[in-house]
C-alpha cells in the first residue's frame, strides 16, 4: 500500500516528491454510461488525478432519506480502474454553481445564515450525513490500496465567513471519520479569503483563472511551506439564462497553465469536463460585485467551455493543454478515445397527450396547505419545482394594483382563470388593476437557489405577501409540485387528453421512434419555458431567452425504438419535439469540438518532443 503526504515543498508519494495533474469531472453531472469514457479523455489530455465534488443534497433529499449514496464510491472504483488518482471535495457547502451550494433545502430553510457556522443545530445533520458518506471515502484511501490522496475541508470558506472553530471542528470530524490522507482548504489568493478560510495544520491552496506568480504570492504570505497547488484553475465559465455564451480564449488559458506549471505547482482543471446541470439541479448567483444583486439563474449545460465539451469530444482547448501537459508526463500519453456513439438519424414528433397544470397537479402535487400568509418552498419540502399559491380578493370592490413582495423567483398569474401576467422582480406588481371578488393563482417557479455569496440560503417562493392596493391578501392556499414526482408509474396516472389547438402551459406528452440511439440534442421549437424527461431522466431546464438552445440527451437515457418525452410547459406552448445526433457545436453553444479525436493524438505526437526537452527540469521533479 502507499502513503501519500504533504512535504515541506512537494507532495510525497511513498516519500517521492509528486505533482498533481488534476482536473474536475462531476460525477453527478455525467450519465454514469459515460464515466469510463470521461476518464479516458482526461487520462488522454495528460492528468493523472481526478477532482469531484459531493452534493449533500442530491444524497439526502428529506432528513435521512439517502438517494444512492454509494455513486461516488462506484465513481472512484471507476477513477482507480482508470489508473488515475482522486481528490474529493465532501462540503458540506460546495457551491460548484450547483443548487443551494450543495446544501438540503430542508436545513437552509429553518437555519438561514447559521449555516456554515458553528451552531450546534447545523453541526449535528453535517454529523450524521458524513458518517454516513465518509466511509465509501476511507476505505478507498491510497494507504488501503484505492485513488484518493486528497480531501477537502469546507469549500472556498473565506469567501463567505470567518468563524474558525467551525472550519477546525469540521476538519476534527473528518479526521475522526477515519481521513487519513491530507486535508486541505482552497480559497481566492485575497488576504481576507485566506485569513477566513484557513485552518492551523492544513494545507492551503488557491483558486484562480489566471495571475500564478501573483497568486502563489499571496497563498505564500500566509502559508510560507508546502506545495503549491492551483485546486481550482478556472479555464473556462459558466453561463445564465438571457446572457451571452461565454468563452474564453484555448491559447490565453494554455498560456496560463503552462505558467501554472512553470512556478512548479500542481494543479487542477476547473472544469476538466463539466457536464450537465440534470434535473433542474443548476443554482444560481447574484449579480453585483458583493453578489448581492439580482438573481442569475444558471443554465441547464454546464459545458464550462471546458477542453472536454458537454458531449464528450475534446476541443481546441484539450488540443493545447495536451501539448503543455505532455511536457510533464512520464512517458507518451495515451490515444485519445474516440466519442460514445451519437444518434444516428434525426427524428421529429409531435406531442400526442396533453394536461393542464392544474390536473398536473391533482395527481402529483403535494399536500395543499390553508394558512394565513403564504409558506415558503422549504415550508411545503420543495426543493426543485413549483408552488401554487391561490388567494382570494374580497369584494365587491374597485379594481386596484394587485402585486407581490419577496417573490422568489418567477410566478405566472391567473386572475379567475385568465393569464393577467408574469412577474419575476422580488416586488413586481400586474400591469392592469384587479378588481374583487376574485380568485388569484400564483404559480410560482424557484429557478435555481443561489450557490454563492452573502445571500446563500435564502428561501424560494413568496417570501412576503400577496397585496391588493396596501392590503394583505391573507388565506392562502399553497400547494407544490416538486420534480422528482415525475415518475412512469405516477405520471401514468395524469389525465392527458388530446392536445388541443391552443394548448398553453402545461404538461405534453410524446412518442418517438429512435434508430440507433446515442448521444443527441434535444430542441422545442415554439416552447418557453419549463423542464423536459426522456424515458423519465429528467433532461432539466428549457428556457427560450437562451443562451442554450438545445438539451444534452445521453446516449444511455435512449433506447431502440419508441422513446417517451414529457415536457412540462410553464408559459407557452411545446408544439414538437427534436432530437439530432450531437453536431458541430455542444447543446450550449460551445466552442466546437475538434474534428476528430486521432487527429488530435497525431498533431500531439509531434509537439511532445520539443515540449519534452524544455520541461526536462520539471520531468524531474515528478522523479
């Protein structure tokens, strides 16, 4: 068995001084189908370690009810079956742009800000979901013969607070739960970052996307021994709805790994891969340089521009970070794997079935409740989804202003039965007055709790009141519709009828015949807004303003032959349904993949020589 440790300047293998090659791949973000294939890419581009993340509450979506705990084990097996090495990050925060920071809505909602602090009523549910997670973790430490030689203490903790004896007493329990291997923390190179999120004993590490000499600089001033490790080197970013794509520039982000590398650090690639936001699992920031601005909700790909796109093909950023990479390999890298097969034909249906949100709801909602003000999300336990709040306007009386305080996020609203608008500011009122009596319905939509920042743990819904003129509306009837009761069997029981000339929101229902399945893109031509399953996997969030135009489909999810669709239309209408073999762009708009993976292999062949000879000083210090 070997031994893994952090030295005076180097981390140690067995007492040989190593430098980590990593990169980030998600397992929660790719189909398990594609695990294996993922891992070649990365193994391909020249890393020789894999970083991942563990979302609490994807894991444990009600107080201890654990929803396949055990993948990040079979993820891990994969990682060792690669050859490769592994880094995990367990939180329990760990934003990753992920719904409420990877934090269980059913803790954020009665806590608030006293989570990620020391407070007793946070500690013990992060007690009792390590020990049950953390054991997966021990028993495949590199000391028992399994890839990890590395976990994470927190997430990026001074960005968000300072309370220490929180930070130290969560690096106890780990170590308590049998972590053997180092622990370490990772954090901006600000001052204030480090001095917040570091712990006396552990090793800290940076993040960044560009600036190493500056940034090691700093990590330097607070932590004057032990490597130097860029855990997050940002290569590329994330994207909201109604924004432009982002991309960054394949030769500045090369340029800035090779000075990564240069100053002798290891590293790791953020993202690596990234994956996709399934299941309406993509959180959310806030704009504003404190991040305490309005909501940008972040997309369903989370393609990253990362040097392995959304689909799995290596672009021209995985092109140029190989030649950097293969400077500092032991030997020749391997051929590059070529892509899961795509969907061989196109295919176009038509939606068969339809029903309207309210028999949607009959079937699949939750438990109505009748209170005097509106609960909150967390209130009626919804975590992803939608709220109906319906409320009454005495009358008779004059029309007045009808609006709403604290919405969070979006409501479509219905005045006796007739759309009379969308709103979607925290304060927002209807463009025409509404006069009494009346019957008021407020579906509302969370559209992604926010992962980052001083507004972490904020409850999704009406968070204020419904108000006529200065008036509360007060008796609300709330009842919610959360994602994941959008199972076969229950959904079978929804009343579909033939969809009609003018459907409108709602949920659709299709049939389509696939011919050799595989890899595709999913569009709507027509729809707005809502959520889409393929033979009941939960594809995730639509949304016309864009910036992505069309899901990711796994292969995996596919089948030969007749393909269930459901689209759960929130504002429009779906008129078909299109799926096509992934093409010259990811589902997201991305960069574009290379052409072709041998081609990639060949063209590195030749710039591995020279890149070779110029790093034969950092070859060395890999021993």
């Amino acid at each position: 068995m070997s031994t893994f440790a952090v030295g005076d300047e180097d981390f140690l293998l067995d007492g040989r001084p190593v430098r980590l090659l990593s990169g980030a791949l998600h397992y929660f973000r790719v189909h398990e189908g594609h695990w294996e294939h993922r891992l070649g890419m990365l193994r391909a581009m020249g890393l020789d370690c894999v970083e991942t993340y563990v979302p609490w509450n994807l894991h444990e979506p009600e107080p201890g009810r654990y929803a396949d705990v055990d993948a990040l084990g079979r993820f891990l097996d994969a990682v060792r079956r690669a050859g490769m090495r592994a880094i995990v990050r367990p939180g329990p925060y760990i934003c990753a742009e992920w719904e409420n920071g990877g934090l269980p809505h059913w803790l954020t909602g009665p806590l608030g800000r006293r989570v990620r602090t020391l407070d007793p009523e946070f500690l013990a549910p992060v007690e009792a979901w390590f020990r049950r997670l953390l054991p997966q973790v021990v028993e495949r430490q590199v000391d028992r013969g399994g890839p990890v030689v590395l976990v994470q203490v927190e997430n990026e903790y001074g960005s968000y607070g300072s309370d220490r004896g929180y930070l130290e007493w969560l690096a106890g329990l780990l170590r308590d739960c049998g972590v053997r291997v180092p622990l370490f923390t990772s954090d901006g190179p600000e001052d204030h970052m480090l001095t917040g999120g570091s712990v006396p004993g552990v090793l800290a590490t940076a993040n960044f996307g560009s600036g190493a000499r500056e940034g090691f600089a700093a990590l330097r001033r607070h932590q004057p021994s032990g490597p130097l490790m860029c855990m997050e080197f940002w290569c590329g970013w994330f994207d909201h709805w109604g924004t432009d794509h982002t991309v960054r520039d394949a030769a500045d982000a090369a340029a800035a790994l090779r000075e990564i590398l240069e100053c002798g650090a290891s590293v790791n690639l953020y993202m690596a891969h990234g994956g996709t936001n399934f299941a309406g699992w993509a959180g959310a920031n806030r704009a504003g340089e404190l991040h305490d601005g309005a909501l940008l909700p972040t997309v369903t790909s989370y393609d990253y521009d990362a040097p392995v796109d959304e689909a799995g093909r290596p672009t021209e950023k995985y092109r140029l970070f190989r030649e950097v990479l293969a400077a500092y390999a032991d030997g020749p890298l391997p051929a590059v794997p070529e892509p899961p097969p795509r969907l061989a034909a196109p295919v176009r249906g038509a939606f068969t079935g339809w029903a309207p949100l309210d028999g949607v709801l009959e079937v699949l909602g939750g438990a109505e409740s009748a209170t005097p003000v509106p609960p909150s999300f967390e209130e009626l336990g919804v975590d992803r989804g939608l709220v109906r709040y319906r409320v009454s306007v005495p009358g008779p009386r004059q029309p007045y202003p009808l609006g709403v305080t604290g919405l969070r996020d979006r409501a479509s609203v219905y005045v006796d039965g007739v759309l009379a608008g969308v709103l979607d500011a925290e304060d927002a009122r209807l463009p025409e007055p509404v006069a009494g009596p009346a019957v008021v319905d407020l579906w509302v939509e969370s559209l992604g709790r926010v992962n980052y920042g001083p507004r972490l743990a904020e409850p999704k819904g009406i968070t204020g009141g419904v108000l006529h003129e200065r008036q509360y509306l007060h008796g609300v009837r709330a009842r919610g519709l959360r994602l994941d009761a959008f199972e076969p069997a229950a959904v079978d029981k929804v009343p579909f009828a033939e969809v009609p000339a003018a459907p409108g929101p709602g949920l659709y229902r299709a049939t389509i015949e696939v011919t050799g399945a595989g890899d595709a893109e999913l569009r709507l031509p027509g729809a707005t807004r809502g959520f889409v399953w393929v033979n009941g996997f939960c594809l995730g969030r639509h949304w016309s303003v864009g910036p992505q135009d069309a899901l990711f489909v796994p292969g995996p999810a596919l089948r030969e032959g007749p393909n269930e669709v459901w689209v759960l239309e929130l504002e429009g209408a779906a008129g078909s349904v299109e799926l096509a073999g992934v093409g010259a762009g990811t589902a997201s708009e991305g960069t574009g993949a290379a052409s072709d993976a041998s081609e990639i292999s060949e063209a590195s062949e030749v710039s591995e020589a020279s890149e070779a000879s110029e790093a034969s000083e950092a070859s060395e210090k890999l021993g």
